[in-house]
C-alpha cells in the first residue's frame, strides 16, 4: 500500500486526534506510546466509562477516521469493577480531589545490589532494620 501524501496524513492524523477529544467529558481516555516496548501493537488508549456504550461509540468513530482504516485491535480487555471513590469525570466547576503533595527525598543513600537485593546501608550498619 503507497504512503499518503504528507497534507493528507497530517489531516488524518488531526482528524483522529479530535475525535479522540470530542469524548472527553463521556470517558476517561489515556493514550499510551508502545512504539520499541510490544513489536504487535504501536499504542494503547486505556478507556474507562460508565457504560459500555460509551466505549461502542468510541470505537465506532475511530474507525470511521481515515486512520481508523490501517488500525488494526490485537487485544482488547473489558473489565468491570465498582464505582471509583474518585469523581468521574472530574466536574470542572468543582474543587479538584487531586492533591499532588512534595515528599521529602529519602535521608538514606543506600545502594543495592540488583542481583542480590541487598545492599550498603548506614541505618543497617548502625544495627537498625
């Protein structure tokens, strides 16, 4: 199959890009790079939704992109689990729950060893474990 010109991908690609957008208050999608990491796939959307509708839908109008075309799915894993304790989707006109808090780097400069597990470290030496 012969590579498309250069504008038409760069379209393609933007098209794909929005679609994905435009479902961003009904899931939570986020997309991960597996280009060098799994020789069958070249990336992952992790979905999550209320309802499996949502996930038809969007996979719906994935394949209707022009890229949607040369995708092919290798896996797809469905799981169901209990409400999260976090809000889905975070409601915008509402504090965030999200806190990301600075933690103090560790006071040890221990070093292991990767083959055995242990390795060199003041506070064991002093008798502390």
């Amino acid at each position: 199959m012969a590579a498309a010109p250069a504008e038409r991908q760069a379209s393609a690609k933007l098209e794909f890009g929005e679609t994905i957008e435009s479902f961003a208050g009904r899931l939570l999608l986020r997309p991960y790079g597996l280009v060098g990491i799994r020789g069958d796939c070249d990336f992952l959307l992790w979905q999550v939704a209320e309802d499996l509708d949502s996930l038809v839908a969007l996979q719906t109008a994935l394949n209707r992109t022009d890229v949607g075309a040369y995708l092919a799915l290798p896996y797809s894993y469905l799981a169901m689990t209990r409400r999260s304790i976090y809000e889905f989707p975070e409601d915008p006109s509402q504090p965030s729950r999200l806190v990301i808090r600075r933690v103090k780097p560790a006071t040890c400069s221990c070093t292991r060893s990767p083959r055995r597990g242990r390795g060199t470290c003041s506070r064991r030496r002093s008798g502390r474990r």
